[in-house]
C-alpha cells in the first residue's frame, strides 16, 4: 500500500528546493558581475533577471515553507531529482535571454548539460560569445561538479542530520568525513587547491603559446572549471585543438585524472596515504580497463593509418580515452573524425570508456568503476561457488577505502545500476535512428557520450539538431548525473500523489 | 587514517601532500601511456 504524500511532505521539498535555487540565484550574480565590468549590457540584463527569479523564488519558498521537520531517505531523493531539473530550468532563464539559443528547450539543453557536467553544446556561434554568458555555462560546471545541493546545504542549513540523507541522495555515498558539513567543505578545499594551481599552470602555459595575459587568465579558470569538474565545455568551438599546445593537454589531462579521483582517495593522498589508493578497487579497475583500451585504441588507429608516431598517438588517442575515462569530453579532434578517420576499433574503445566512465564520489560520469569492479568480483564468486564443494564457505572481499565483504545486495545494487545504463544507452541510440538522419554507429556513440556525461560529440548534437532527440538528451543527462535511484524516488513519489492511501 | 595526522599536520602542507601525490599518480599514467604508445609504434609502425 502506497501512502499519499502529506501537505508537510510537500513543505518539507518545498523548503529545501528555495534554499537551492537561493544558491543559483547568487551564483548567477557572478557572470553579472563580470557582464557590468565588460560592459555586457544584453548579458547583464539577462543574468540580473535570472538572478532575482531565483532569489525571489527561493527566499518565497524558504519563507513560506519553513520548517524543522527532520528529512526522511525519500525526502531526500525527492529533493536531490527536482533540484537538479528545476535548478536547470531556472539555469536555462538567462541563456534564452540572451539570444544565443534557437528555443527554450535548446537553453534548457544547455543549461542541464553544464549542471550534470555533460559538456555537450548547443549554443550559436560560441566563438563570439560574450565573456559572462561564456564564463557562466563553466561557472554551471563548478556549481553542478561539487554538487549544487550540497554546496547551498553546507553553507545554509544547520544540523548535519539533514545534509546526511542530501549527500547519499545525491549519488555520493562516500563519507569522506564524519560530519557531512565539513565533508563538503574538504571537496571545496581540494576544488579550491587544484583552482589555484591549475589555473596558474594553465595561465603560464597559454602565455607561452603566445596568449594575452587577459585572454591567457580567461582561458586558464574556464578550462580549469571544464577539466578538473570533468564537463567539457570549450572556450571556443575547436575544444582542446584551438590551442595546439602540449604543455596545456597534459596540464588539462592532469586535472581530468585528478578530476576523476573520488574524494575518498583525494582524503588518502592529503593524508600521506597512497596505499589506499592503489590497493582501491576503483583504482584496480580503472587501470585495467583504461589500459585495455587505450590497446585497443593504439592497434585501432596504427591499422587504420590514422596516426603512425607517438607523439600523434599520444596526443590524440591517450588524450580521447583519458578524456572518455573522466567524463570529461573535450576533444582533440572535429566530432565526425572519430567515426570518418579513426576507423572502428578506436571509436568503439572510446565508447566502452565512455561507458565505464570513472570513479564514484568524484564529478565523473558512467557506470562507475566500482560498479564494474563489484560486477566482476561477483562473477569470480559466482564462479567459485560452483567450482567448490557445496559445504564450502565463499566469502569475497574487496578493498573500498577498506577491506569490505562482498555482500548479496550490493552486488545486486551494482548490476541494476549497470544494467539501467546500458539500456539508457540502447535507447538513447534507438530514438537517434528514428529520425533517419543518423546510422547506428553515430547514435551510439552519442548516446553513450550523453547517458554517461561525457560530452564527446560525433556531430548528433548540435543546434539543429531535433527537438525529440534533444528532450531525450536531457532526460538522459539528468538520469545519469543522479545515477537512477533519485529520478525513480521521484516518480514514485508523484504516482504515489495520485495514487496513494491517504495517511491517517 | 590517524586522527592525530589531521591536527598535527597544517593543512597547506597537507593540500601540498596530496597534489604531490596525484601529480606522482597522474606522471606514472602518462608514463603507462606513452610507454605503451612506443610499444605499438614499434610493433605495428
């Protein structure tokens, strides 16, 4: 029997997602900023309007649905689902604004791209866009990549209690740190570290390409906020090859690794603890499998003569997979060369990195590594309980922070996560054929690349791309950036509105 | 982890600690990558 939500149910989202949108409301604030100080007169409009929408509504919702009532697992969930799609929609208010967008639906694509950390674009004319409204959709990925919910949670809310059932609900499940307030606030404290010198290494390095010391600072804090929050949105519409420099890739490739690292093995290496972070299981799994097809990459593209040298296969292939391993999608190439030039075997190693993506508890996207990880550790103890005696007692462990038993429902956790992804990903694919302008390969790739939020496109994406195709991608971003459970808690909470016995 | 490392320790020298460490961690990739670049290039160039 379903129980209908309460009026105080209500209330309770209601007061959780003004807090958020309050957050929105003055990260916005910033581009506006910069839009005043560049004289951006169109963009300052647009980001002041969207700014004091959010702040209106927050502190109404705040206001008028105070409460104290402590937040239950499916609050939670709730909470987390509707503040990733409602803060996308209000996101998407200055983008239209400003013109740069053929619809609303196209800004709100945008928008919920750079929230999820997807980097999947369609914006017009990126080249010429003004420096707030540029700057705003990475300021999107900083906000989405440390996780908006707990950003404006940390620093709004009292009671840790709270925070609690926000921080799992939000597809981080790792506790870093007893106190989930200062959990949030150690990520802010490696965000912030790698900031400052990422950014400062990006800005020498662009300097020395022969970069302005103004656009050398611009470029530096928005490909820091690209790479190290594993989005993928460019400054400019060539990606990585505007630059044509070594010394950025591997700075850029050095953030998307250290981008990828969860929190927990960031904790492990402030602590002077490396151990842990090659005994992890995620570690363990991503090392195989990146190696595997970064092989099959190597082999794909030598057969294929795309590339003959090392530098070539260095630069391009490491830098794609390193890029699809992350989640983070910046490309080194024009999107159609990965279908028209790199034969087949690369592109489809791409995808099965793409798919992977990369560690849990970080800003990467994918199945995740320890979702692979425990799926193979399952079979291997599947295995074992067939080969011994009956009578035997199978027991497997896996090292996750620490030693961990290999239990019944987290493997069935894992697979169903697994499972749900993969058919995302299918019919993802599947809706791209149905218009006809695309083959299989090119929708598979693309709809792994936007169900793992990777952001490496082929050339599906794109501003003239379908409007169903492209609510498709959105949902899709949104799926995979909350990993199933919270969008599900949701639905079910909305069937249990209509369906529900009323409590008594 | 000992509680003891997290006061001791200032945290500038922690933060130090820790991106020395992914640094080392993001070298020994590179190191993985074009090793096995040079690999293929002499096995397939």
């Amino acid at each position: 029997m379903i129980l209908r939500p309460g009026a105080d149910d209500i209330r309770l989202i209601g007061f959780y997602l003004g807090k958020v949108l309050l957050g929105l409301g003055l990260v916005m604030l910033i581009p506006a900023a910069i839009a005043l100080i560049a004289q951006e007169w169109n963009a300052a409009t647009s980001f002041v309007i969207g700014a004091s929408l959010c702040i209106t509504v927050g502190a109404a919702s705040d206001a008028r649905f105070h409460t104290r009532r402590p937040l239950t697992w499916a609050h939670g969930m709730v909470i987390v689902a509707l503040a990733w799609l409602v803060g996308a929609v209000f996101a998407a208010i200055p983008m239209y604004l400003s013109g740069r967008f053929t619809d609303p639906l196209a800004a709100l694509f945008e928008a919920m791209s750079g929230l999820t950390t997807t980097g999947m674009s369609v914006i017009n004319d990126l080249d010429h866009t003004p420096i707030s409204e540029d700057f705003y959709r990475h300021l999107l990925q900083f906000a989405g990549g440390q996780g908006i919910v707990i950003v404006v949670l940390s620093l709004f809310a009292a009671g840790g209690a709270r925070i609690a059932t926000l921080y799992a609900s939000e597809a981080r499940d790792e506790r870093v740190l007893p106190n989930f307030i200062r959990t949030a606030r150690f990520i802010f404290m490696v965000a912030g570290t790698f900031l400052v010198l990422g950014t400062s290494a990006l800005f020498v390095a662009l300097l020395t390409t022969g970069f302005t010391p103004d656009r050398a600072l611009y470029h530096a804090i928005n490909l820091f906020f690209a790479s190290f929050d594993t989005g993928g949105f460019s400054v400019m519409q060539a990606s990585m090859s505007y630059y044509h420099s070594l010394s950025v890739e591997l700075i850029v490739m050095v953030l998307m690794i250290a981008g990828t690292l969860s929190f927990g093995l960031h904790f492990a290496l402030w602590n002077g603890d490396p151990r842990n972070v090659l005994r992890h299981l995620e570690t363990r799994t991503l090392a195989v499998t990146s190696t595997i097809f970064f092989a099959a990459v190597c082999f794909g593209l030598l057969r294929a003569g795309t590339y003959d040298s090392v530098e070539a296969l260095f630069r391009k292939g490491f830098f794609t997979l390193v890029s699809a391993v992350s989640s983070t999608g910046h490309q080194v190439n024009v999107g159609e060369t990965y279908l028209s030039d790199w034969g087949v075997l690369a592109p489809a190693a791409i995808v099965g990195a793409m798919a992977i993506g990369g560690m849990a508890s970080s800003t990467s996207g994918g199945i995740k590594a320890i979702r692979i990880g425990i799926a193979f550790k399952t079979l291997l103890h599947d295995i074992k309980r067939i080969l011994l005696p009956e009578s035997a007692l199978v027991v497997t462990t896996y090292h996750a922070g620490r030693r961990t038993t290999l239990r019944d429902d987290t493997a069935r956790a894992a697979t169903t996560i697994l499972l749900l992804f993969l058919v995302t990903h299918l019919v993802g694919a599947m809706v791209g054929l149905l218009y006809g302008e695309f083959d299989i390969t090119q929708t598979l790739f693309e709809s792994v690349s936007v169900g793992s939020n990777i952001g490496i496109s082929i050339g599906v994406v794109s501003p003239e791309m379908p409007h169903g195709l492209m609510a498709v991608y959105i949902a899709m971003m949104w799926l995979g950036r909350l990993e199933y459970v919270a969008v599900f808690a949701l639905m079910g909470y909305v069937f249990s509105l209509a369906r529900g016995k009323a409590k008594a | 982890m000992r509680a003891s490392t997290r006061r001791d320790v200032p945290w500038h020298r922690r933060a130090a600690r820790g991106v020395g460490l992914a640094l080392a961690l993001c070298l020994a990739v590179f190191a993985v990558g074009a090793v096995m670049s040079v690999l293929f290039v002499l096995a397939m160039g």
